[in-house]
C-alpha cells in the first residue's frame, strides 16, 4: 500500500490512527469524477510543457485502464489505501511507471477534492432533478384524469370547502415545482470549478485553469483559492434543497397515509407497494410512505451535521472536511430514492371517487357557498354567517346535510331562500363556480394543467 506521503517520517502510523483517518470505505464512490478530474489535469499538464505529451498521454491511458478495470470488477477498493487520490494514483504508478508520478504536479489533494466532490454533487443534483421531473410528469397526468374527482379541502384536518383531487394534486405540484427551480439555482451557483487551486495558494506552475474547467464542462474556474479548496456551501445548499424536497414528500406522505386509512378509505395502495403484518392478517400497510415521512428526519439531520461541521472550520482546508462525505451522501442516496420511489407508488394508487365525493357532500362543505347565496340575495355576509351556522348547528342535531331540508326548513331561518338554494349550493356548483385563477373549478383547473405542462417541457433539457 503506497501513502502520498512519509519523506518527512521516521515511523509508520499507528494501526487504529490509519483507520481512524482512512476515507477510501466511503469516498471510493468519488473513482469516476476523480480519474475523470485527473484525465482533465493530465492534458492540460500536457498542453502547457509541464509535463512531456507522451507522459500526458500515458497517464491518460492509464487511468482509463484503471477506470474500465473498476467498472468490470477486476480491480477492487482493497489494499488499505488511505482515499480515492491515493488508491488511483498508486495503481497508475504501478501500471505506467514514473509518468504516473508527474500527475500530481501543481494540484493538491485539497483542490482534487474539491473537485471531485462538486463533480459528484452537479451530477447527482442533475438526476435527482430528472427525478422530480418524473415526479411532477406522474402528478399532471394524475391532475388531468381527476379533473372531476370531487372531495373535500380541509383547513385543520376539518372539512372546509369542496375541491378536486386534480387541485389538491396541483399544491403538491407547485412545492416540487419550486424544488426544480431551486436545484436549477443551486446547479448554476456550483458550476464553478476549483481545479488549480493547489494546496490553497495556486501554484507557481503556468496551469491553465480555464482549460480544465471547460473540460469538465464548468461555466469557469472558481475565484480565489482559499475559497476553492475550503467551499462546501454548493453542499449545503444542495443537502437544504433535499430536505425541502423530503419535507414536501413527507407531507404528501402524511395525508396518503391518512388517506389510506379506515377512516378515509380515499386511497387504496397497490399491493406491490404495502406489507403486511406477521400477527394481523387483515393488514395492508402504506410502509412506503411511512419510510419516507421517517428518512425525512434524517436528511434533516444530515444538512444540520453538515453546517455544524462547517461553522467553526478556518480557512482554508482542514481534515474535518472529510466529513462531509457520509452525511452528503446519505442524504443524496436517501433523497433520490425517496422521489424515484414515491413517483412509481403515486403513479399506482387508487383513488376511490365514490369515498371522495361522498365525504365531500357529508361535513357541510357547501356552508361558505350557502352564506354567499344569502349574500346574492342582498343580506349582509356576517349575517348570512350566522344564519348558516344557526342551520348546520339544526342539521347536526337530525343528522342531515343542508341540502336535505325542505324550502320551508330553510325559510324558517331566512325568508330569502327560494328553490334556487339547492342549485347554489349543489357540490357540482360549488367547485365549478370557482374560477379564479389557481382555483378548483374545470375551466381555472384546465388553464393551470396546461401551463404547467408547458413548464414541464421547457425543463426537460436537450
Ligand atoms: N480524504 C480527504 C477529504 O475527503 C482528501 C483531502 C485530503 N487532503 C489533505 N490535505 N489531507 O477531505
């Protein structure tokens, strides 16, 4: 096993010290943007007579060898090497001989890092964006087929007005919405690359930074150097962007879990995504949601471990860097098949429209819409208020829905009723009534569809 270091040490490190500091059992995972980082350094060495065209070629060849050899397995993470650099880098130096020692040359693992990490991170931020692209595809289809899906909107868990699945789908659309725009932002904010900038002075070698950040398709190198090799805001940002997308998931989780229930019975989850109980036979259970609503809580935990890590670091670089790995990358394994997950259950829950609508008709939800008939008919709105709620408090008391009394019943409370009441108030009046933009009825509801597929086409890129 070959360290990167020791000239200036007269004894080796101690056993549980080397595991202690050893970061190859979790960054092994950085091998493609490392040796794809090290490609673009070695030609760039190349291209500037810092080192010979042949090494630059050699080194090159190398490490694509080593880099087919990983992907079919031949060569494996063992061998006690201290990181990722090291591993390459010890196993290009024993396939090519001295060419594999120039690679280094004017870079430090402080700026290889850095680099590998913001690789790593821009294109797990571009996936899991595909992702909620996916997501919100499975949302606009789902949207147009419950249009006319009835059901009652809650304010307080407590029924409040009618409205449709199709709008009560479209919230959750709009939150994952935001959550492209935001990885949209974080992505253009991370684009930078740190390559060259050494240790954290840069180095007094000629490189050529704006080659290597084009290279590895970054907008430009990054600015100064100490930021460069000590910068995990594009982590962090990205890691708060997961956990907006966790907490809306996790919403979403709640009301199916809700939703699934005895109690509501709105939903029914496809049996390939329930379990069952060992001891209850009748049980079907939204575990998936669960898992999601509780993976919420370690994404969190993940960004917070995360700037604590950060808040007390001097520049530039410092070994409590290393831990930004695991948190990172549990919180980007966990995010990502959350969403991919959560779309494939979504897209194969049963809504069950009859349990919907009735329970849209039960509960009084056409109260509002009965106190603005009143109001058409010239009484006061706080009146008509008190006049409705005098009514449900006389429905609660015999079990009936508004709609269920008689022209007389209802007259004994205001003379204004007349038969048009029970159109007014009728569910089909009240969502189709509603047409302010971004409200439920069909015609707001077809608008805000189509629109928002228009936006979905024009995020899905090339
Ligand atoms: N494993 C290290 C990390 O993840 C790599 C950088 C090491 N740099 C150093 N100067 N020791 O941060």
């Amino acid at each position: 096993m070959a360290q990167l270091w020791g000239g200036r040490f007269t004894k080796g490190t101690d056993e549980a010290v080397k595991e202690f500091n050893d970061s190859l059992p979790f960054d092994q995972r950085l091998y493609r943007e490392d040796i794809r980082g090290s490609i673009a350094h070695a030609r760039m060495l190349g291209i500037q007579g810092i080192i010979s065209p042949e090494d630059s070629a050699k080194i090159e060849e190398g490490l694509n060898g080593i880099l087919a050899d990983i992907e079919s397995g031949a060569l494996t993470f063992e061998g006690g090497y201290e990181d990722i650099h090291s591993f390459v880098e010890a196993h290009l130096t024993d396939r090519i001989g001295e060419a594999g020692k120039r690679l280094h040359t004017g870079r430090s693992r402080n700026d290889q890092v850095a680099l590998d990490m913001k690789l790593y991170t821009r294109r797990k931020a571009e996936e899991i964006r595909e992702d909620v692209l996916g997501l919100l595809e499975v949302l606009a289809d789902l949207m147009e087929k419950h249009i006319g899906t009835y059901m009652p909107g809650f304010t307080h868990l407590q029924k409040a007005q009618p409205t449709t699945l199709a709008h009560h789908l479209g919230a959750y659309f709009e939150m994952f919405r935001r959550d492209v725009t935001r990885l949209n932002d974080t992505i253009v904010r991370m684009n930078e690359c740190p390559l060259g900038a050494g240790a954290m002075a840069g180095t007094t070698y000629p490189l050529d930074r704006e080659y290597t950040a084009e290279a590895l398709s970054f907008d430009r190198p990054t600015r100064n150097s100490m930021d460069s090799v000590s910068d995990r805001d594009y982590l962090i940002e990205f890691l708060s962007d997961l956990s907006l997308i966790m907490m809306h998931l996790s919403r979403f989780s709640e009301e199916l879990i809700l939703w699934n229930s005895n109690e509501y019975r709105f939903v029914e989850m496809d049996d390939a995504f329930s379990t069952g109980s060992s001891i209850m036979p009748q049980k079907k259970n939204p575990d998936i949601c669960e898992l999601v609503r509780g993976k919420t809580g370690r994404v969190y935990g993940d960004l917070v471990s995360l700037l604590t890590t950060m808040k007390a670091i001097p520049l530039a670089y410092n070994k409590d860097m290393q831990e930004d790995k695991e948190p990172a990358f549990d919180a980007i394994d966990t995010a990502q098949s959350c969403v991919r997950l959560f779309a494939q259950m979504l897209s194969t829950v049963t809504f069950r429209e009859d349990v919907m609508r009735r329970s849209a008709v039960l509960g009084f939800t056409n109260a509002t819409d009965a106190a603005d008939y009143l109001v058409g008919k010239g009484v006061p709105f706080r009146d008509a208020h008190g006049i409705i709620g005098r009514i449900v408090l006389y429905c609660i008391e015999r079990n009936e829905s508004i709609d269920d009394l008689s022209l007389e019943e209802l007259r004994s409370f205001s003379p204004v009723f007349d038969e048009d009441i029970y159109d007014a108030i009728s569910l089909e009046t009240c969502v189709e009534k509603r047409l302010t933009a971004g409200a439920p009825g069909s015609d707001a509801m077809r608008d805000e569809i189509s629109e928002s597929r228009r936006w979905l086409d024009s995020q899905i890129k090339e």
